[in-house]
C-alpha cells in the first residue's frame, strides 16, 4: 500500500468508499462510546436504544424507523466492545504516534473516532473489517462532521501511521 493512498482520502475511487450503511455504523459506533464516557448508563442499555430508536435529523434511506440495518448492529457491536476493551492499549498507541498531542487535550469525539477505527484496523477478524483506506475515509468524514478539518486531518495523520506500523493488517 502506498503512503499516497494513505495520505488523502480523497483519492478513493467511489467503489472504495464506505458505503453508507458501513458509515452509519461507524458513526453510531462513535456517539455509543461518547455517551457511555459521558454518563452513568449501562452499555447494553445504550447499544440496544442506538441500535433500535430512530435518529433524530438524519434521514434513513431504507426504512425511517432504524438508524442501520439490522445485519449492521452486530458490526457496531464489534466495533464498541472492541474499542472499549483495547482502549488502554489505542490511547498508549495514539500518544506513541503523536507525542506533542496529549489525549487529555483531544476533542473527545476525535478520540473516539480513532477508537473505533484502530479496533477496526487493529482488532477486528479479516471477515468482517474493510479494506484500510476504505476505514481511514470512514473516520476522516466522520472526523469532519462531528469535529472538523483540523481533526479529520490528525485522524487521517494518526490511521496512516498505524497501516504503515502494521502492514499485516493492511492486506
């Protein structure tokens, strides 16, 4: 993989591009961890209202009523059980590949950006994970919505290091 296809996201062919369904996930993905950091609520209890209420001002394209497909919930709950049990291990991670950038200091959403896309990248069996530059993309869009260019940008920096480190996992 080159460093190039790393480096700019924007350089995906549409056929490399998360699909929505994929994306919607992720994002769900995201806003669980972010919730469950922010309150006392158990996580079960927060996985299933994500996975099954309706989200508010965003349109569903299939049917209104669900977030994401029901073959997608098993995927989100990958994703969050992964982030959460190998948090302290992507926190060392992330402060390995950007030093002068404390986690204390990172917009908490950015950092939970890269805590589903790392268990992604890192954790998640070959079966079900995209392609690397595929996740990258993912996690830099959501990076830009929730927390703008200027993140999107470290996250892109920080997922580009961690395919390099870790060839492997780039197949």
């Amino acid at each position: 993989m080159s460093l190039s296809m790393l480096s700019s996201p924007i350089c995906l062919p549409k056929e490399r591009m998360p699909s929505t369904a994929r994306l919607k996930s992720r994002t769900q993905a995201v806003r669980i961890l972010y919730e469950v950091s922010q309150t006392n609520h158990d996580l079960e209890q927060v996985l299933h209202r994500h996975l099954t209420a309706p989200v508010v001002n965003e349109q569903a394209e299939e049917d209104p009523r669900y977030p994401i497909k029901p073959a997608q919930q098993q995927f989100v709950r990958q994703l969050v059980t992964l982030a959460i049990q190998h948090r302290h291990s992507i926190d060392a991670l992330i402060l390995d590949l950007a030093p002068n950038k404390p986690i204390d200091d990172m917009p908490l959403l950015q950092r939970f950006v890269l805590h589903i896309a790392i268990s992604e990248i890192r954790y998640l069996d070959d079966e079900s994970r995209a392609e690397i530059p595929v996740i990258i993309n993912a996690a830099v869009e959501i990076a830009k919505t929730y927390v703008g260019d200027e993140a999107a940008r470290f996250v892109n920096g920080i997922l580009g290091m961690v395919a390099l480190r870790y060839p492997d996992k780039t197949a």
